[in-house]
C-alpha cells in the first residue's frame, strides 16, 4: 500500500518545525527562532486513529527575494505543495496576516479542496478566537492549535485523516512475490532491473539520480510471478538538494513498505559506505526479508579462492543488525550470476512467509532452553517459556508466554533468533518475538 503524504507549509516562523514535532511526539525537527532553519526537507510516518500518513516539514516560503538561498527554499516548499495529498498551510495567529500569508493562499486558491488553513500560536478556546481576520484568505474555516503547548492538534490529526484519501491495496497478483531494488544513487539498481527482466526496461545512465520514481514491472521466472519495483537512490539526508529528488526518497520508503523482499544493492568493488549502512538499516526497521546484492562483481580485480568469504564477513561486519540477510556475488552489467537471483528470492519470501504449528514451535523452545536457558536477570528472576505461538508472517512473527517477560535478557533474545534461523533455516528474513506474561 502506497501512504498519502500531508506538508505544512507557510512563511518563516510561523511554527512548522514546533508543529510537525508536536505531532509525532519526539523532537526530530531543529526549532530555531531565525527564519530559515529548515532548509532540507524533515518527514516521517504518522499513526493516528488506525490512519498512517507521511509528514513533511518545508522551509519558511518567502516571495519578494532574490536570496539564492530563500529562492531554494521556496522551490522546495512549492514543489511539496505539488507533490502533498493534503497540505496544511500555517499560519501565525498572534499576528495580522502578511503579505507572505496572503501570496501563499493565492497561490493555493485553486487546490483548496486539499488545503487546511491552520493557525497556531492559539491558546484560547476557539470560540473565543475571532476567526474573521483569517476568513478572508479564502481558504475555509481555520482551524486553531497550539504546536508549542500541544491544544487541539489532536483534533487537527483526526481531521486530517478523515480528509485523507484512502489507501487501497495495490492491484497485484497475490502469488507475486514483491521485489524492491534499493541503494544509494549509481549503484546499478536500473542495470539490475533490466538484466532481471532480460530487456531495456528502465533508464540507464551513469548521472546518479536518474531514476526519479519507483516503478513497477512483472516479470514470471519459471512459473513464479515477481514484481519488479526499481527506485529512486537514497541519499543522506542532508544531500538531498532539490524536493523532487527528496520526493523520490519517501517513494523509495513507500515502495519497501509494500515490498516483501529487499535487494539492497552494493558495490562489490568499493567499500561499504555510511549511505549504505542507512539504506541497510531502513530495510532493516521494516522487518523485510533481504538479500546483500554485491554488484560490480566484474570490476574486483586479482580474485582469489577466498576473495568473497572475506569480502561478504567485512560486509557483515559493517552490518550486524542484517546479520540475517542473504547474499550474492554478481554482476548486472554482465549479467554473470544473475540466474541465481531468482531462486535465492523465491527462498527468502518462502521463509518470511513461512508458518510453523505450534506444536513444532514448543518443541524447538523446549529444546533450546533444555541447552541453554535464560539467564537470571539482576533481580534474580529466572525467565522460562511456558508456551509459543505463531502470530504473522512477513516477518515470522511469534508471541512467546514467559513468567516473566520484562527480565529476558536482549542478548537471549539475540540467541533465540541465531538458533530459530539455524535449527528451523530461515533464510533471509529477520524474526520478531513478543513476549507476555503467562497465566
């Protein structure tokens, strides 16, 4: 499923930043009181109401100026407002609306049946604020909240997911095995794609950033059925210069929410980067099954019989959290290994969406803590497993019954996982535990 994407947009100052880390609750924003702080483009996924969205904080939209920068700014707050399913234009009720105010609401004049006119900075009860002043930007009633001290931005939430529109599921085949193709810019992800498909299907080109939005293509590979979906690069944060490159990261996210395996894509030929890492780590956070795809294999020079032993251990020595993903030598450009892909994908969704009887289940904990029980936590509680069932796959998810949950130790846990993935060979996905206290 594709998640809408909501903005707050409006003139420096005026509390976006306060707002947007108001809603989801941590300070992730840097709030500044000098007009331009935001400069780059700050989102994440919001959960309201059984609702989810993305939320984008822009920079301070400023007209009148020939300040490259604010220039900047302003092209990547306008491009948010093209992209955004609904925008929330803010606006600072302590004051008279601006010149600034009343640019923007001009030129969102004709979108306002996906507009909210939101003026902060209001701590009194609403029907005690004079809404007049505002009425006349023709955007609709405002809407009244304090980011700062957290007044009706519950309200604002449950308002905004009930104009959102809703996110149906994508039209696929339900035997297709749904495959994102992710890294960082011009790392071979459209070659790869291509050479899957065995045709000129993507745009090719050593300029990074090619490769704007993410793209679907199906493919069946000896009667499976896969869909192909090759994205945008993912860049740093802070190197994402223009909106519609940083647009093309949250479709990026979007398209590995919906996907059930991850190749993450990387260089055989250079060594693992920061950016790889990231984009390792946001596969990871999802709980997706994954495969480390070195490409470029072609271009490592002087092989020899252990070179990809001990280029992968290094690999996974960068990537420990991935410690489960699998991995594959290959080279898009040449199309040499790529026949194995495709089985090794096949084998990684069959385990990710693999279901266990309960009886198998309490058989295998019964036998790993017979081996190696829990340790006692400092308070001299002994943690046990009483009783395991299965939950949900995609990840292989498992609720596990303990006298007493909160003192398992996360280093048994860790355990649990490396033995689960070697004794039951859950190839290629991760495992999710919940435990509860048994009755």
């Amino acid at each position: 499923m594709t998640l809408p994407v909501v903005a707050i947009v409006g003139r420096p100052n005026v509390g976006k930043s306060t707002l947007f880390n108001r809603i989801l609750g941590r300070r992730q924003a840097v709030v500044h009181d000098e007009p331009g702080v935001t400069r780059d483009r700050h989102y994440s996924r919001v959960d309201w109401n059984r609702r989810s969205f993305y939320l984008v904080d822009t920079g301070g939209l400023t007209y009148g100026s020939n300040n490259a920068i604010l220039r900047h700014i302003r092209t990547q707050a306008e491009e948010a407002m093209r992209e955004a399913d609904l925008i929330l234009f803010l606006v600072d009720g302590l004051t008279m609306p601006t010149s600034e105010d009343e640019e923007v609401a001009r030129r969102l004049y004709k979108e306002a049946h996906r507009v909210m006119l939101v003026v902060n900075k209001v701590d009194r009860d609403k029907d005690e604020w004079e809404s007049g002043t505002w009425n006349r930007l023709g955007l609709g009633e405002p809407w009244t909240v304090s980011a700062l001290h957290g007044r009706s931005v519950g309200d604002l939430l449950s308002e905004v997911c009930a104009r959102l529109p809703r996110v149906k599921a994508e039209v696929e085949a339900e035997d297709s095995i749904r495959v994102a193709v992710v890294g960082r810019p011009n790392v071979g992800k459209s070659s790869l794609v291509n050479a899957l498909l065995g045709q000129e299907r993507m745009v090719v080109d050593d300029v990074p950033g090619t490769t704007r939005d993410a793209i679907d293509s199906e493919i069946v590979h000896e009667g499976q059925r896969y869909t192909l979906v090759d994205t945008a690069g993912l860049r740093r944060k802070s190197k994402v210069k223009d909106l519609t490159e940083y647009f093309s990261g949250v479709r990026t996210r979007q398209s590995l929410e919906r996907c059930h395996v991850a190749l993450i894509l990387l260089e055989a030929n250079l060594p693992i980067s920061a950016q790889d890492v990231k984009i390792a780590a946001e596969v990871a956070e999802l709980n997706r099954g994954a495969i480390l795809v070195l490409n470029k294999w072609d271009l490592v020079e002087e092989k020899q019989t252990n070179t990809s032993r001990d280029m992968e251990q290094e690999i996974r020595d960068r990537l420990p959290f991935m410690d489960y993903a699998a991995a594959i030598f290959l080279s898009a450009l040449t199309k040499k290994r790529i026949t194995g892909l495709y089985p090794l994908i096949k084998a990684v969704h069959a385990q990710a969406t693999r279901k266990f009887t309960t009886g198998e289940l309490n058989r295998f904990f019964e036998r790993i803590q017979k081996r190696n029980p829990a340790p006692a936590s400092r308070g001299g509680l002994s943690p046990k497993i009483y009783y395991a069932v299965q939950t949900g796959t995609l990840p292989p998810t498992f609720n596990l019954f303990v006298n007493h949950p909160k003192a398992v130790a996360p280093n048994w846990v860790r355990y649990l996982e490396h033995q689960m993935r070697d004794e039951l060979q859950l190839t290629g996905t991760p495992v999710a535990f919940k435990f509860r206290k048994s009755e």
